[in-house]
C-alpha cells in the first residue's frame, strides 16, 4: 500500500528540525518510512553538509568572514573542523587580514603580561616535598631497575655508524672488539697507532687479519691523489661526497622518526 502524501505540517517539521535532528529521528517523530522521509527532506531542497564535501554556501561565507574571523568561528558556523576549515582556506587561498592578525597579536601580548609572575612571586610549593599519588608507589622503578631489553655484558652489535663490531664491558660503555682481540695479544694500542683490517672486512677479527700501523703510513694509504689517477681520483672523491651527503640524509630522517 502506498504511503499517504506529506503533509504540510510535517514539511513544516522536516524544514525546523532537519539540521538538529537525524533523519532516523524525524522519521521516527513524524511515523514514517525513513527513505520516504530522506526522499522528501531532498526534493524540500534540504541538503545536509556532508563531512570532507562542500557546498557553495559554506565556500562563500569563507570568502566573506575567513579574513576577519576566528577560524573556530568559522568552522562552527560551517559545520566543519578546525583543521577542514584551515585546509580549504588553504586551497582558496584566503588568509587572514593584516588588522586581524594584529589584533590577535595585542590581545596575546595582553594576556601573557597579565599571566606573567611578579618580581618577588614565591610558588606555592617551595620547599616542600613532592609526595607521590596514593597507590602509585607500587608502579614505580626502583632505584637500580633496568629496562627488560638491557642488553648483558658482553653483548655485541654492529655499529651503524662505521660497521665496526661493538662489544659491551660496563652500562653505558661499549668498545670496538677489534681492538680489544688486538689488545688482549699485543698490548695497549699507541696512541699515534691505529688498527686496520688487511682483507678490508671489519667483521673479520682474526688477529692475522689485523694490521697495526701508523696514522701517518693510513694516511698516505687513503690519499688517493697519490694513489690514484687524477680523473679516478676526482670521481672517488665525489663519491664520498654523495654518500656523506646520503648519510647526512638519512640520520636526519632517522632522528624525526
């Protein structure tokens, strides 16, 4: 059986309610089909602004109120977030206006002189003792706790930085492992001395593969203006230049993570 027509009293109701009410409620208020009453709300012409969509109606009261309005303003009188308001003035190019940006300058500046603490404030916790929060000692560290991924003693891994082998004696104090199989054989290491690796493989810490010599004799090693012709040697040195500015890239890309 057909559904009865709309009245115009629950037009009238449809008109009042639709922005306050969901259709499920007026559906529900009115007793009716709630697709007849999503159908009828669409041909009164009383369209709902949808999340992420927007209508020309919203995009001209940004033209005429964004420069001179506080945005949460904005988006309230919208229907939309902060951030939906901020990036679709982003994309409309509208920005603020000169005076308002002043206004909200001085209106800070104001506030922050009357927040600001007078010569002579004493807080009001001066001298005494932080007590911890009823039931909180027991979730607390204890004095000498150590995180369940300490690594132990003895404990090696590979240095990200250069590729050597690392090997921790004490918290907090990890030394090459080269060095210390070197050093374990041979003694302390000359400070004008440094170790090296014949076959150039750093993860290969047999002692015949360790070579002590100078940083003199390793410098002269590694000057490839000597070692190299000239145009071999201006390509390896652009080499290193990428690969450091690589490097620098990447640590940066690192620390933001």
């Amino acid at each position: 059986m057909r559904a009865p027509n709309f009245t115009p009293d629950e037009d009238s109701y449809i008109a009042d309610h639709y922005q306050t009410q969901s259709d499920r409620e007026m559906a529900k208020a009115l007793g009716r089909n709630l697709g007849s009453l999503i159908n009828r709300r669409k041909k009164l012409g009383l369209m709902r602004w949808r999340p992420g969509r927007w209508t020309a109606e919203q995009e001209q009261y940004l033209e005429q109120h964004y420069a001179d309005t506080q945005t949460v303003v904005c988006a309230a009188a919208v229907d939309k977030t902060v951030t939906a308001v901020l990036n679709k003035a982003h994309h409309m190019k509208l920005k603020k206006s000169d005076a308002f940006i002043k206004k909200l300058q001085a209106k800070a500046a104001a506030a922050g002189v009357n927040e600001q603490f007078k010569n002579g404030h004493v807080p009001w916790n001066k001298g005494k003792k932080i007590q911890s929060a009823e039931g909180s000692k027991a979730t607390q560290f204890k004095k000498g706790h150590k995180p369940g991924n300490t690594r132990k003693k003895y404990h090696t891994r590979i240095c990200s930085k250069d590729g050597y082998i690392l090997i921790k004696l004490a918290d907090k104090h990890w030394v090459a492992k080269h060095r210390l199989v070197w050093q374990r054989l041979n003694g302390p290491i000359p400070k004008t001395h440094i170790l090296t690796f014949r076959d150039g493989n750093k993860l290969n810490l047999a002692i015949t593969n360790l070579e002590l010599i100078t940083k003199a004799e390793n410098a002269r090693r590694n000057n490839i203006w000597v070692n190299y012709p000239r145009e071999l040697a201006e390509a390896m040195q652009l080499q290193g230049k990428i690969k450091r500015k690589l490097n620098r890239m990447n640590e940066a890309n690192h620390g933001q993570q």
